[in-house]
C-alpha cells in the first residue's frame, strides 16, 4: 500500500485515526486539553515522518499509535507537565475534569513565591524547586539531602500549604 504525501491523504488520515489515536493518548494523559494538544503534535511527526513510513514493518495505525503513545510518554516526563502535576495536588480535583468543564491553572513562579514565602525555609526552597520541575532526586542531588527527607519536607509542605489556602483533605495527601 503505498501513501501519497499530500495533503488530501493526510485529511484521510487524520479523520480515519484521530478519534482512536486521541483515545490511546487520553488514556496516557490526565486532561483532555493536554491529550488534545499531544495528538496534534503526534499527527505534526506522523506527518513529517510519512515518506518514512514501511509498511512491510507494520500497520499505519500500529505505526501511528507507536508515534502518539511516546509522544504521550514525551509530555508526561515534561517539566510543564510535572508542574501541572503538583499544582494538582495543592487543588484536589484539577485533574478530574471532564470534556464539559476545563480548569486552567495559570501561575507563574512569582505566584508559587507567594504562596511559598509563609513557608520555613526548608519548605519554602524545597516546595520551589519541585514547582519548578525538579524531581526529588534532581533536589536530593542539588542540596545534598537524602531523598527521604526531600520527599517527607515536600509531602509535609503541601499539607501546609493546602492548609495555608485552606484547602480540605490536607491530612489525606
């Protein structure tokens, strides 16, 4: 089966694997906006990487769904994602939104100083560079720490915080 690289090949494509495409990425992804905006990416690479494409090494869809499962796997190791993660976790529910209801969170670092300068200092610097897309063994490494006591500081932290802005449910995270 050969593929034309053209434009009304890559709408046929587009409207035969976008709905399946979009349900293998919102499985991987926690919002639909997120999933939706990997799909788009995803269907970006399988458009550049079409003339690539072997079909003796596969199916289309096999080939597609490989393409939009890492670019899945992509956005989740991000560091965008990983703060969206965390602000999740300071507001219950944000990752349970349905395709009705959207909510966007829209802080920059100088709103997390805000939140974070009530703080001690070992929360406050800890809490810092975790938002800022850190992981706990990135943070262990940078401040010398042992990883336990980074993850305990950010845990008890969060609970703080959550209790700060009077969030229910701090003593259950």
């Amino acid at each position: 089966m050969e593929i034309l690289y053209n434009r009304e090949s890559f709408h046929l494509i587009y409207r035969s694997y976008a709905q399946s495409l979009f349900n293998v990425i919102r499985h991987k992804i926690a919002t639909t906006e997120l999933a939706e905006d990997v799909l788009q990416d995803a269907f970006i690479k399988i458009w550049l990487g079409l003339p690539n494409y072997n079909p003796s090494k596969g199916s289309l869809y096999t080939w597609m769904r490989t393409i939009c499962v890492h670019a899945a796997l992509d956005q989740i190791k991000s560091k965008s994602y990983r703060m969206y993660k965390y602000m999740a976790q300071l507001e219950p529910g944000l990752l349970e939104t349905d395709h009705h209801q959207q909510v966007y969170i829209n802080m920059d670092q100088s709103d997390i100083r805000v939140l974070l300068q009530d703080l001690a200092k070992p929360f406050e610097q800890l809490l810092y560079l975790y938002s800022t897309g850190y992981t706990h063994m990135e943070i262990s490494v940078m401040l010398g720490l042992p990883l336990g006591t980074v993850k305990s500081r950010i845990r008890a932290g969060i609970k703080i915080l959550r209790r700060n802005c009077g969030l229910k449910k701090a003593e259950n995270l």
